[in-house]
C-alpha cells in the first residue's frame, strides 16, 4: 500500500475497465490490450463515442473555469477518470492556484497515474473511493485535509452516474452528497443519454459490450427527466440541463449534425 492507502496489485487487467475504455476514447495511452478490444468493438458499433467522450471532456474543462471564475476554492472530483491533461486542478489553477481539488475514483488505475498528474501541483489530493458510499468518501482524510464544508464546494459528478444503475439509487447518492454542501456550492454534472438517438441494434450491442465483456460497469443511459431529477432542489444555472458542446459553448456554433451525434446531457446546478 501506498500513503495514499492504495495498491497497484488490484488493477484487474483481464477484464475492460471504464475508466481505460474512456482513456482510449481520448486519445491516451493509458490502457491495456483489453481495454482497447473492448473500446474498439464500441467505437466500430457505436462510432459518435469518440466525439461524445471529447465534448464531454471539454464541458467539464469549461464548467470547472466557471465554478473557479464564481469564485469556488475547493472541488470535489469523484470519477475523476485518468488523467488527461488538463485535469480539473489544472483547469481551475489557471484561474486560482489557490483552488484545492480532492480527486476520488474507484480505478486503482487512476491511483497509478495519480501521483505524477494529480498531485503535482500541491492544493491537490487522490484516494480510491466508491460513489456508492458517500460516508466513506465524505468522511476520508484526504477530505477533511482539503476541504472546508463551512465554505462554498464545487462537486464534480461528470461521466459517472451512468455507471449506477436504478438499483443503486443514483438520485439518493447524488443527494447524500449534496445535503453535505453549504449554501453557494455547486454540482457539476453529465450523463450519457438515449434521447438523441433511436436505439438501433448497433447501439444496444455498443451498450453490451460493457456487460459482456465483464466490464467493471454497465451504462445506464437516462433521460431529460431521470438526470434533470439528480439537481433536485438546486438551481440550474444557464443555459440548464443541455448536450455538452451547448454548455457555454466556445468557438462557433456546434451544427445539428455535431450534436445528433452527442448523446450526453450537461448541466451545473447551484445550491441557494
Ligand atoms: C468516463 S470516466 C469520466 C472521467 C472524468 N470525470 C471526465 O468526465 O472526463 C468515469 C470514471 O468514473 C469512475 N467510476 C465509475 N464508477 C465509479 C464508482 N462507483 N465510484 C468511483 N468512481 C467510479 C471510473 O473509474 C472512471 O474513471
């Protein structure tokens, strides 16, 4: 074990993992002959995922400059991913170094790569944590060593729920979480979706091949409604729950068959 209470020994490479699928999806090198099978298999049924992980990447890019820019000093990254850079301190740094960022993720992939590419910069911390246990994840060190729950959080839950399924009570977990933050703390949120595409055959066998390949996770796709639901009694900010490239989007305007392409929604909700 590490200081961070991690072991590289429990990386399972024999099975694809999400976190490494998505790696590949962005370009990294990160992933094992596995990983890259199985990532393949969904970009050659389901090739608008390379698109939709990279717009994804670069909402939550543009929402943590936001949160940094309103004035957010600490974040709370859960499903932090591999890093890629920039990662969510980098980002936020640009704007405040003083910005404090706790990175949680259950790969112990993602602890690997930690070290070099999340704790670089001081202000930053990492340690293996599981959505489904907010008190855990609450209640770790690393938390209570970065962040001040007497101050506004910004609470970064991108590209994560959909790896919950309904019995897990995605809703419930999201609201746990929350409850804990004080007012003027922020949920930055996005999560993959049906809505903008029929589901074909070819996309169902995409979403198997998570399942079948004994993939860590399944997708759990949701719609409008199920992921507007996750913000609760927060308020969202403009322009609300949209696709990515839609989310105070830069350059010019992303055309319809750009976002036909995007099934993902996007939101940043505000606690009053
Ligand atoms: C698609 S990546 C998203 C990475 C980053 N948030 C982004 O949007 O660029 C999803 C990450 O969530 C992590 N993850 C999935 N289920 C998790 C869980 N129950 N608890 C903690 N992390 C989880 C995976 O290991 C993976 O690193």
């Amino acid at each position: 074990m590490t200081e961070q209470g991690f072991s590289v020994a429990e990386i399972d490479t024999a099975r694809p993992h999400p976190a490494r699928m998505y790696d590949f999806y962005l370009g990294g090198k990160d992933n094992y002959e596995v990983d890259r099978e199985a990532a393949q298999r969904v970009i050659d049924l389901a090739p608008q995922i390379v698109p939709m992980a990279r717009a994804n990447r670069a909402f939550m890019h543009r929402a943590v400059r936001f949160l940094a820019e309103k004035g957010i000093r600490q974040i709370i990254d859960i499903g932090t991913g591999i890093p890629t850079a920039p990662n969510t301190h980098q980002v936020a740094h640009e704007v405040s170094p003083e910005v404090r960022v706790a990175y949680v993720d259950n790969d112990p992939i993602v602890a690997t790569h930690a070290g070099a590419h999340l704790l670089d910069a001081g202000n930053t911390g990492f340690f293996l944590g599981d959505l489904r246990d907010p008190e855990s994840i609450l209640g770790h060190p690393t938390i209570g060593e970065l962040i001040d729950f007497d101050q506004p959080i910004g609470l970064m839950l991108v590209a994560i729920l959909h790896f919950i399924r309904d019995d897990e009570d995605p809703a419930g977990l999201v609201a746990a979480y929350c409850d804990a933050l004080p007012a003027g703390s922020y949920l930055v949120l996005s999560h993959g979706t049906n809505d903008f595409h029929q589901t074909d055959a070819k996309s169902s066998q995409a979403r198997d091949v998570y399942r079948d390949r004994g993939a860590t996770a399944t997708l759990n796709l949701r719609s409008y409604e199920q992921v507007l639901g996750f913000f609760r009694d927060l308020e969202l900010v403009e322009p609300g729950l949209v696709q990515p490239p839609l989310w105070h989007h830069e350059g010019p305007e992303p055309t319809t068959e750009e976002l036909a392409r995007i099934g993902f929604y996007s939101g940043v909700g505000i606690k009053r």
